[in-house]
C-alpha cells in the first residue's frame, strides 16, 4: 500500500473510532465516517467491502494493542514482584477498564456484532510479543496450549463483562466495591487449578 493510501486508511480509522464511541458503532453510518474523515464515499470502498469489515479491522487493531500493553506490564510484575503473569494480567485488564470505560462499552458493542472470532492462537502469536509464552501461564498439567489460549480468551471475556456491567449497570454493584474481589476470585480459582499461588 503506498503512503497516501496508508494515510487515507487511517483516516478513516481515526474517524470511525472516534463515531463509534460519540454516536455508537450501529448510529454511525459509513457517510458519516467518510463526511468526518473529509474523503469521498467511493474511497471507503477501495478499503473495506462494508461497514462490518471496518469494524472487525478496527476492533482487531485496538484488541491487539490493549493486549500488548497489558500483557507487557504484567510481565514486568511478573518479573519483579514475582506476581504470577496470569494473575498480574487479570489485576491490570480490570484497571484498565474500570479506567477506560468508553473503550470497554465500544469493545462490549463490537463484539455483540461479531459472527467470527476476533483473533486466534496463531494470529495473536504473531502479532503480540511474548504470546505464547504469556498464554503458557494460563496453562494446566497435561493440557496443550489450545486449551490454555481458550482459559485466557474465557477469562478476558468473564473481566469484560463483569467489568461493564459493574460500571454501567452498578451489578452486582459499583466497580469500586467489587474490582478486589473479583480479582480475588479469578486468581485463586486459576491458581488453585495449577495447584500454585498468586
């Protein structure tokens, strides 16, 4: 892709994040990301089939990036405070979306609109340093690491969902009251399975 078409994608990017999270992802329609973004309709053709292939790319790229930074931070816990890198991954995910709770209700929206997958094993391997090696830590004796890859995915996706409803619905309470105990739940339900401690 050359460099004006580079920028004009991330134009459109930039636009549709930034609608998303005013508007909503279904009340914003592709006129408006084009009409944000300056650029005639046609050109947000040249990039994507429709507005579910923008969606799906966007909420890849924002996926990837969060993951990187949490599992970065955790690692570095991990490192030199001896926290399991599981644990400290949980610990940081909830921060960040008691934190970011605009992104975490675009995420919880995208995600209700996805029909495939956001990323696998392979792809995450690829795209996050350290993956494989992170995703180990969620790993039982005698599993391979599929099934620790779907532990991780189950557990992200439980902080998620805890997280929005305890911050947009106040359930089981507000954010505040619960983020330790929830926490404290997942890492000793984890690491009583791997028979080790926090």
């Amino acid at each position: 892709m050359k460099p004006y078409q580079i920028e004009k994608k991330q134009r459109l990017e930039t636009s549709a994040i930034r609608l998303f999270m005013e508007k909503g992802i279904v009340e914003t329609s592709i006129n408006d990301i084009v009409k944000d973004a300056h650029l005639a309709k046609g050109t947000f053709y040249v990039y994507y089939k429709d507005k579910s292939t923008l969606i799906h790319e966007v909420m890849e790229k924002m996926l990837i990036t969060l993951l990187k930074a949490l599992i970065l931070h955790a690692k570095t816990d991990h490192e030199q405070h001896g926290i399991a890198w599981s644990c400290s991954f949980i610990k940081h995910a909830i921060a960040f979306f008691k934190n970011n709770p605009h992104v975490l209700k675009l995420m919880h929206h995208a995600f209700l609109l996805e029909k495939k997958p956001m990323l696998t094993l392979s792809h995450m391997e690829q795209q996050i340093p350290y993956f494989h090696d992170f995703v180990v830590s969620f790993q039982m004796p005698k599993e391979d690491i599929s099934e620790a890859f779907k532990r991780f995915t189950m557990i992200m996706e439980l902080c998620a969902i805890v997280c929005f409803n305890a911050i947009f619905y106040h359930h089981p309470d507000e954010i505040d009251q619960i983020s330790d105990m929830f926490y404290t739940m997942i890492t000793h339900s984890l690491m009583s399975e791997k028979g080790g401690s926090v």
